[in-house]
C-alpha cells in the first residue's frame, strides 16, 4: 500500500474520519455518491495532514482551505481526497473495512427488509383478526418484541381459538388452548395471549375490556369458555343463609369453614339471610375463630383478589349484607382494601391508626434481624387484629 494510503488506514489521528466514511457507507451510500463527508471529533493532526493533501498552492495563498471547520465538526472533500490520493471508489469499502475492522453492511436496505417483513405480519394479521382493529392497533403500537416466528405462531392461535366461539357445550379455557395449541396453559388469563383473547372477544362484542377477574370469566362464559371455575375457592364459616339449594343446605349443616368453588356460587348461589359479613385476607383467622367457637359470619379472600371474591361481595351487595373487611396492614394490604370499600362500600376495620399503634406497643418476642427501620407491616396473625375482628359486631340499622 503506498504510503499516503497507509497514513489514511492506520493513522490513528484520521480514525474519525475512516469511522465517518464507513457509518456512510453503512446507512446506504454508495462510494461513487459521497461527495463530501462530515467528521466528528477530528483533532488538530488529523486536519493538518488531510490540508497536506488537499489544499494546493493557489488555496494557501488566498488563505482558504478544502477542509474546513464548524464547532466541532470537519467538512471534508471525499471525492476529491480520493482523487489526490490516486485511489478509486471500488476500493473505498475495502479500505475502510480493513481501517476499522468491521465489515460495511447496508443497514438501510436490511431495515427496508425488516419493515417489509413487518408490514407482511401485520398483513397477516389483519387477514387472520378481521373485525378487531383496535386489537391490532395496540398490538402494533407495541412493536413485534417477540420473534417474528413466535408472534406470528400467536395470531394464527388466537384466530384458531376465536373462531370456535362460541363453543357449544361449553368448554373449559384450558381445553380449548390444548386443542388449538396442545398447550393447555396457552390462553392462561396471566398471559399475554390470554389477555389478547379477552381483548379480542370484547371487541367483537362490541364493548369494553373488562378489567376485573369476575367480569372477565362472565364475557367469556356468555362465549362458551369457562375459566377457573374448580381452582379457585373461597373459606366461609357462620354465613348465614335462608334458600334451600344445594349450597344453602351445606353451609347450613356445616359446623366447621366450608370451601367454595366459582362453580359453586355461580351455579348454585345461596340466598345470603341478613347479617354482617366480616371477609378477612387470611385463612388463619377463620382457623383462630373455628378454635374459639367464634359465631359471627366470616369470609376469607385470601389475598390479592380474584373473580370468586368478586362474585361473593358482589353476592353479599346484591343481598344487602352489611360488609366489613380486614386486611393486614401494610401496603398490599392497604390496597386491596381500599379497593374493596370503594367498590363494595365494605366497613374497614382493625386496619386505623390506633389498631396499629396498639399492636406495635406488643412486637414479637424475637424481632427479625432483617426488619427495616420504620413502621413494620402489623399482620392480622397479631392479637391486636384478632380481637378487633372476632368481636362480634354491633347489629347494622334495618337488621335488627
């Protein structure tokens, strides 16, 4: 290589230059078309040497250079440094490669291929999802995300399922993702392609998504699709009931908490007679209460909530049941019963200041070396809770 052809590959002072030519040559541009190249960062060497090169005599007696300088930017002559150096375009990209050390590739027509292949899957989208543009608006505006293979694979399964809706008899959610995918985990609701199956459902409907897990499995049942009807179960004990169906009559005769499954209550639901409903958010409470022959009505969510709380509060609402609801007090647990007294107008109790105060005046007896300093979460396990909740309840008005 000759020696000014050295200079312009290895020189490290012109290394800003080699990187300006090659991102050029990257974004598309051909050798034969660049005319003149912007370079960032260049120093004082760099530019001095490619003045050696470029500027004639005729340039330094009228004190103008080829190359010249903006801030931090250098415009440099491309063509014509191509020209002085006796080097040709055709050996522009191998040049450049070899100074530094990457390979120029056209990163403009791999992004026109990868545009047009995005636009083919929404296409494909489109034709399998028809009717749902509001779906394939937010699956857009999120971008593929997953491997192409794997979103595609998703809207053929989501199209497979929605047209064996609405299924007759009805079929189990699980049943229905393992015969279109063999996977009966596929439409879980805690997925995203449960979640799209939901979406795409309610657009078809023609109306809102619904956001509670009770709403939910309601619009996909009106489609034949029954979702965690035996899983779930909820812990009553003392609730009071004045029907005569089959659950009426096994709460009535139970003496110890009953389990109730979503099938259960939707089914078959009791007719709830007057009273005060205290739900609580941990099993071990109604276990403390069956212990000590506690009487009054009590329900257990057992956490965060999910459709079969939904339906039994709104069981008790639809009733007239005075409820009231006790959580741990903490911040999950904080939420959630805010959640239940804005939805439900459930009483909040043993969960105020004055509850808590009482309960950290009385800690463990062996304090967890991991506790943070600042207020501790207070559990409902903590006898301070129990005996607020498992006081029997002063009669509401009109059910006396």
């Amino acid at each position: 290589m000759p020696a000014d052809l050295t200079y312009l590959a290895e020189d490290s002072d012109l290394l800003p230059l080699r990187k300006a030519v090659h991102a050029r040559l990257c974004a598309g541009g051909t050798p034969e078309a660049i005319n003149t190249v912007r370079v960032a960062e260049l120093n004082p060497a760099g530019i001095a040497q490619l003045r050696t090169w470029l500027d004639t005599s005729t340039r330094r007696r009228r004190g103008t250079s080829a190359v010249t300088t903006s801030g931090h930017l250098a415009t440099i002559p491309l063509r014509e440094l191509l020209a002085v150096l006796d080097l040709t375009p055709e050996m522009l990209t191998g040049l450049v490669e070899k100074a530094v050390g990457e390979p120029v590739v056209d990163r403009s027509s791999t992004a026109l291929a990868a545009s047009a292949r995005r636009e083919q899957l929404w296409q494909y989208a489109a034709e399998q999802l028809p009717n749902l543009p509001a779906l394939l608006a937010r699956m857009r505006a999120t971008g593929v995300g997953e491997d192409a293979t794997q979103i595609r694979y998703s809207i053929t399964a989501l199209a497979a399922a929605l047209r064996r809706l609405p299924a007759r008899p009805p079929t189990p959610l699980a049943k229905l993702a393992h015969d279109v995918t063999g996977d009966p985990h596929y439409f879980d609701l805690t997925t995203l392609a449960g979640l799209r199956l939901v979406a795409a459902v309610a657009e078809r409907d023609g109306q809102p998504e619904p956001g509670r897990p009770d709403l939910i499995r309601a619009l996909l049942a009106r489609h034949g699709v029954i979702a965690d009807r035996l899983s779930a179960t909820v812990l009553v004990f003392n609730l009071q009931v004045s029907g005569d169906g089959p659950i009426d009559r096994r709460l009535r005769d139970a003496r110890t908490p009953v389990a109730l499954t979503l099938l259960d209550l939707l089914e078959h639901p009791p007719v709830l007679a007057p009273q005060t409903l205290t739900v609580v958010e941990n099993p071990s409470v109604l276990e403390v209460a069956f212990s000590t022959d506690a009487r009054l009505p009590l329900a257990c969510t057992s956490g965060q909530l999910r459709a079969i709380d939904h339906v039994l509060f709104q069981l008790a609402v639809d009733h007239g049941i005075h409820l009231r609801y006790a959580g741990d007090i903490d911040p999950s647990g904080q939420q959630i019963a805010a959640v239940v007294a804005a939805t439900y107008g459930a009483e909040l109790i043993a969960m105020d200041d004055a509850t808590a105060a009482a309960a950290r005046q009385h800690p463990a007896s062996v304090p967890s070396p991991m506790r943070r300093p600042g207020l501790q979460p207070v559990f409902q396990e903590h006898d301070a809770l129990l005996d607020s909740i498992l006081r029997t309840p002063p009669t509401p008005p009109g059910l006396e």
